[in-house]
C-alpha cells in the first residue's frame, strides 16, 4: 500500500540571466502548462526542461483520467518506495510579483519532509491535513485543513525586493472570496536568491494507505495590474467616448498575454455612465472580456450626467490585479466638430483622422461642405513648435471628411482644434493624444570600467528617424547579455529615465554596471514597450588589481616554508571586487619564493582568490599578479621572509621533574619576542632506553618566543629533547642530565653494593 504527501519547491538559482544574448521572455510574458497537449500515459521527463530526477521516470506521466473538469490532462505523481522527484529549469525572470499558480489533488501521507536546505519557497500538504508553508527554513501552519481526493487552487506571489512571498489556496469547486492570502509575509528559504529558475514537486511513501497525487494548470506569470492606457477623455454629453483601451501590465508597465479568458469588470462613479464594446451600435455591458493570448481589450463610455466621472475596470473573479483607474470629464458643451481618431499614435507616422460636423442637437450636419484649420493644442509639455499636416481640410461629404495622411512629428499629449476656416465660431477639440515615439537611438562608449559612471545617449525619434524634441515619457533601461551570457548579478543604474531628464527629446543619464563583460542596453517606453532603442555592445572592464598579504599571526614576517596567503581580487571602479570575472591571472616573483601557476577565476570565486606560496629561502619578495591579456598588473606589498631556529636550551635537574626552555631564534640568536602562536610538538629520546622519561604528549605554544614544558625522569640520565619543526625552521635539539647536577650546585650520586657471602 502506498500514498502521497505532496510539496511544491520554488527554487531559484543563480547563474541565470538573458540567454543568447535575447532578453528573457519570461521577463516580459507567461509559462503556461496544462499538460493536454501531453502524450496520454508517457513521463514528463525530458519534455520541454522536466526531468525526473528521483525515482522511476514513468511515476510522473500525464494522464487523462483524472482533471478537475473531466477533460484534458494533468500529471500524475505515483507513490513509490524511492519518493518521485520532478521538477522543471528554466529562467522564469525576476519581476515583483512573480505568480506561480497551479491546481493540485493532494492525498494525506505518514510524514512531513524537511523544509529544503535551498530555494525560495515551499508549500506542503501535511499527514495532520494542515497546509503548511515554509518561512525561511520552518515549517509555518497557515491555519487552513484540506481534503483529501478535493482539487485545490495554489498561488505563491512572489516579492524579490523584499524576500517574501504571500500563498494562496482554495477549494477549486468554491473559490474564495474574497482573493486573500492564507498566509503573508513568508521569507524566502534563501534571502539571497533574486530570479525564479526552477519549480520542482516532491513526493513521498507510505504504507497505510494507497493513492497518488495530480497536478494541472501549472503557470509562471509577472501580471501585476490592468491599466488603462489610454489618455482621459472630454466627453460630450450623452455622446460615445474614444475607445478606452485597459491592458494587462507586469510591474515594468509592460504589456502581458492573458493565459485563459479574463473578465473584466466596469464600474462607474457616476450614476448614468454606460459602457459598451463598441460606438455604434450602442449596446450597453457591464464586463468586458480580455480573450485568451491577447493583452487588452477597448470598450466606450457615455454619460447622461455632467461631471468628472471616476471607471473602474477590475478583474473578476478577483485573483490578484490590481484595478485600473481613470477619471474622464463630461461636458455638456456641443462641439460643432467631433474629431475622431485613436488616443495613441506615433510620431511621424500617417493617421487616420475623423472629422464630422455636428448639429447643436449632436445630430451630423450633413449640408456642411467648408474648410476647417486643423491646430495642435499641447498638453504636455505645454508648449511645442511643430504643426500638425495637413493643416488645412476640405471636401466633406454629408458632413463629414476622413483624412487618412494626418501626421504630427513630434512626441508629447496634444489636442486637436477643427475650426472652420470662415467661421471661427464653428469650433471642436479632440480628446488628448499621446504621441509616442516610434524608436530610439542609444549611444555609448565602447569600451567602459566596470562601476565606473558613463555617458549614455539616448534620443527619442519620430517614424523619419528626426528627434522629438517634446518627447517627455519614461523609460525603462535593461541590460542585454552579449558575453558572458549569464549576467543574473547584473544591476543596471539607474534601471529608468524619468521626463525631466530629457531635453529636446534626448538624455544623457550617468550611468553604470557592475559586471565584466560586453552588453547592450535597451530602451523602452512604458507606455509602449515595442518603442525600443538598442546600443551597439559596450565591453566593461576590471579597473585594477589588487593583491593582498594575510600577514602571520603577531608577526610582519613569515618563515622560510611558512605558507604565504596572498588574496588577489579584480576591481571595479569603486574597489569592489567584480563577481563575475572570468580572465586568467599569473603570479610572479624573484626567485626563492614558489607560486602557483597560471589561475583562471570561476564564478564561485566572486572577483577574488586566494592564494598559497612559501620562500625556500629568507629575503624580502615582491609578487606580481599580471592578467593574462596584460590589460592589469598588480604588486604585492614587500613580504619579508626571515630564517629562524627552534632550540632547547641544555639544562640539569635531579631525578625528578625538571623544566626545559625552548625558545625560537633569528639569524642572530635573538629571541624572537612577536612569536606567541606557533605551536611545537616534542619528543624525548632517553640514554637508557626504558621510557622512564615522560614530557607532555600535546603541543606547547610559544609565548612570547618561549615554551617552557615539564619533563619527568625517574632514574639519572641524559634525555634529549627534540621539538618538531613546523614549516622548514632548523631545530637545534638540547639536554637534560638528570641524577648528575643539581640546579644549584654539584651533587655527589651514592650508593652501596650489597656483596653475598
């Protein structure tokens, strides 16, 4: 009989950052898997990054018997004496929040495992029928029971600014409502970790009972919000707004693909406000649906009552985003002109422009047939120089002319004014226009030192790649691996260029990165993140070397043979060794002194090693560390080695205990007083071999330059005593001559022969 205990461990590891030089999608959209389009009956191991990588691969295959709605497939974790491991690697990204959701059929089991020793998070359906989690390396109760053989709906968010995580489950037949965690605030299980690269289910055995745990609807996403993208509107009484576009964003402001079908709920403040998805025909909805694979959805809004109504578009069910808000203003004002065209264009680039005449009861004055003028009135920035073309507009038909080359060249939020050319009176302005640029262009340097701050350029450019010199927006900077491919430890700063910063459409922000290596650096607009600028690559070099000498203990010197602890760390410009160096370094020295050879830094060594030489022979040495591309050189402070001697000074006692004196000694016989650490071991060899003489059978330390130890004899001899010599130190080994002398004067040795008759 067999069952399961059922555990999910985020682990994230490091190392992983944009691969092949492309920036990781999991960074911008989702991981989704369901497991249907799965073979039915055959292991996940080896497909698409899974790997069993404990038990029999076949105890995790997916299968078609068992899912929630009874359709499709979901994977099936069989119990098994050798516990199921499986997991999945792969870079999942690094954005706050991160989700991690999934659907899961647990079974009770006779033991709780261990919180894992790495990873970030862990959740555990527990024998007790508790759901546990792990915080840092406990388990945590969240307070809520499960059944067994019930489909659960889990979700972890998590923070990599602060470490923690919150979780979430539910009973999937009744979801719960409010969408609150069970349990906030869960610290990480390895602070240190700051990327999403692995997920891995754990399984467990037991005897008294049999069944298996099945896991489905498994996703990796960083949607964070909806936000409504377009800019307010003036809306005419009782009239269609623009399209209102709402949008799903990660916290970059990125637009994100919406797994399964989202339904998003709207509301207003306003009493007689009205939404639809489309401006004619009129069809009033209280939700929108944003499909499955798409990122938004457009609906429109009239309002009967004057005022600066507030929408609202919220997902629903509610399951973690964050709502979109946006105030409009409702005019009772009749333009005689009602402009139409969409809130979001590009600079440069042709638009399609709807311009109708209107009569003061709204209706289209059809018998119209004038010339308007057509004015940009800037929003932000408030002022601007260019026009918008064509600026003049004839032939209306029925009231109403389409101009499908309007083009304004520059970036920022503007209106647009229709006045009739003969008749100032006859007026209308258009809701605001956010005009993005079409690109950017970066510039730098190309070849910079790693933490040093560099000019970067960056200007934005209309679709005729001209400059915008109104161009006021934000705009993320994201580092793009070159060589290495890795650079998960990588912090670009700053990380965003806000609006002031850039004058006349272009900013030069100082900027710097930590690692060695060569990137390039993409630019986006939040708004829009396909408005994008790539720099050429730009090599960041170490700007020095440093080599260090851990000196002895109490001394400014070592001893020939002593092993000499020299740190030789790579720099960046503030002197912080680079964690990513991965160059070859080569010490040298005059002779006497022996090295090791050529060294080549790993990523474990984080920009700094450790290394062992000795002298053979006393003198004063200055090591070299030179890189092998010879780009950095570096010279250790002097290393004074000094030759010295271990001596026992000759001594007498009468049998008994006696105190012999060691003491450690330069070239010329002077004590060596700054030596209180090294440790001797010494031995006794006896004139009369008995093991009559015995001494301490631990080593002494010097003090000072000194050890004295006890040595006790019960018969008169002469004992020699022979200290160990750490490192190459010559011994000069001594005497005691028991029996014979006394300490304080010369004693007569008697005794009687007894003769037999």
């Amino acid at each position: 009989m067999k069952n399961k205990i059922f555990s999910l461990f985020l682990l994230g590891l490091w190392g992983l950052g944009a691969i092949d030089g492309q920036r990781e999608a999991a960074a911008v959209d989702s991981y989704e898997e369901t497991f249907d389009s799965r073979q039915d009956g055959v292991t996940i191991d080896g497909v698409d990054s899974w790997k069993v990588s404990q038990g029999d691969t076949t105890n995790a295959a997916t299968q078609s018997g068992v899912t929630f709605s009874g359709s499709g497939k979901s994977l099936k974790l069989t119990g098994a004496l050798t516990t199921t491991t499986v997991g999945r690697s792969k870079s999942y990204g690094a954005l706050t929040p991160t989700w991690i959701r999934f659907s899961v059929r647990p079974l009770s089991s006779g033991q709780t495992p261990n919180v894992p020793t790495t990873g970030i998070g862990a959740v555990n359906f527990s024998p007790n029928g508790r759901v546990l989690a792990a915080s840092g390396s406990a388990w945590v109760d969240t307070g809520m029971s499960y059944t067994t053989g019930e489909w659960y709906d889990v979700a972890l968010k998590l923070d990599f600014k602060t470490h923690h995580y919150d979780l979430y489950v539910s009973l999937k037949k009744t979801p719960k409502i409010p969408f609150t965690p069970i349990k906030s605030g869960l610290k990480f299980i390895d602070a240190s970790i700051n990327s999403l690269s692995k997920l891995t289910f754990y399984g467990a055995y037991s005897t008294t009972q049999s069944g298996d745990v099945y896991v489905d609807d498994l996703s990796v996403t960083s949607i964070d919000r909806l936000e409504i993208i377009s800019l307010p509107q003036k809306i005419i009484l009782d009239q269609p707004s623009n399209p209102i576009i709402i949008q799903l964003q990660n916290a970059n402001s990125e637009p994100q693909t919406a797994l399964s079908n989202i339904t998003v709920e709207l509301k207003t403040t306003s009493s007689k406000g009205r939404f639809s998805l489309t401006r004619e025909p009129w069809q009033d909805i209280a939700q929108a649906l944003i499909p499955k694979d798409s990122q938004s959805v457009a609906v429109y809004y009239k309002d009967s009552v004057v005022g600066k109504p507030t929408i609202t578009a919220s997902e629903s069910p509610d399951q973690g985003l964050t709502d979109a808000l946006q105030q409009q203003e409702i005019t009772a004002q009749v333009s005689y002109f009602d402009i139409e065209l969409d809130p979001l264009q590009l600079a440069g680039q042709d638009f399609l422009l709807k311009i109708t005449a209107t009569k003061e009861d709204g209706t289209v004055d059809e018998s119209y047939g004038g010339s308007v003028l057509i004015e940009p009135d800037y929003v932000f920035p408030a002022t601007g120089r260019f026009e918008i073309s064509p600026a003049e507009g004839t032939g209306f038909v029925m009231g109403k002319l389409q101009l499908k080359n309007a083009n304004y060249p520059d970036a920022g939020v503007l209106t647009i004014t229709i006045t009739d050319k003969d008749d100032p009176s006859k007026t209308g302005t258009s809701s605001q226009i956010l005009f993005l640029p079409a690109a950017f262009i970066v510039g730098a340097g190309q070849n910079q030192t790693v933490a040093k701050p560099f000019g970067l350029a960056v200007t934005a450019l209309n679709a005729q790649g001209q400059a915008t010199p109104n161009y006021n927006g934000k705009v993320s900077l994201t580092p793009i691996a070159v060589n290495p491919t890795s650079i998960a430890l990588g912090v670009l700063a700053p990380s965003e260029i806000s609006g002031p910063e850039f004058q006349n459409g272009a900013a030069n922000p100082q900027t710097t990165w930590n690692l060695y290596g060569t990137i390039k650096i993409q630019v986006q607009d939040s708004k829009d993140s396909t408005r994008q600028g790539l720099s050429p690559e730009i090599t960041f070099y170490p700007k020095s070397l440093s080599v260090k000498v851990e000196p002895p203990a109490g001394r400014d010197f070592f001893y020939i043979g002593e092993p000499i602890s020299l740190l030789v760390q790579v720099l960046d410009e503030l002197g912080r060794p680079i964690p990513n160096y991965p160059g070859t370094i080569e010490l040298s020295a005059g002779g006497g002194l022996t090295l090791p050879g050529e060294y080549t830094y790993t990523s474990q060594d984080a920009g700094e090693h450790k290394f062992l030489a000795s002298a053979v022979q006393a003198g004063e040495y200055l090591v070299s560390a030179l890189a092998k591309d010879g780009a950095l050189k570096a010279e250790s402070p002097p290393i004074v080695v000094k030759n010295a001697f271990i001596q026992v000074l000759d001594t007498t006692s009468p049998v008994g205990t006696a105190e012999v004196i060691i003491q450690i000694v330069d070239e010329l016989g002077n004590v060596i007083r700054s030596e209180s650490n090294l440790s001797v071991s010494v031995r006794a060899v006896e004139e009369i071999d008995d093991q009559s003489a015995s001494l301490p059978s631990v080593p002494v330390r010097f003090q000072e330059g000194r050890a004295i130890i006890p040595v006790v004899d019960s018969q008169a001899e002469i004992v020699t005593i022979i200290p160990s010599s750490p490192y190459k130190i010559q011994v000069k080994k001594g005497t005691i001559t028991f029996g014979r002398a006394g300490k304080t004067g010369v004693s007569t040795l008697m005794w009687r022969e007894l003769k037999g008759k």
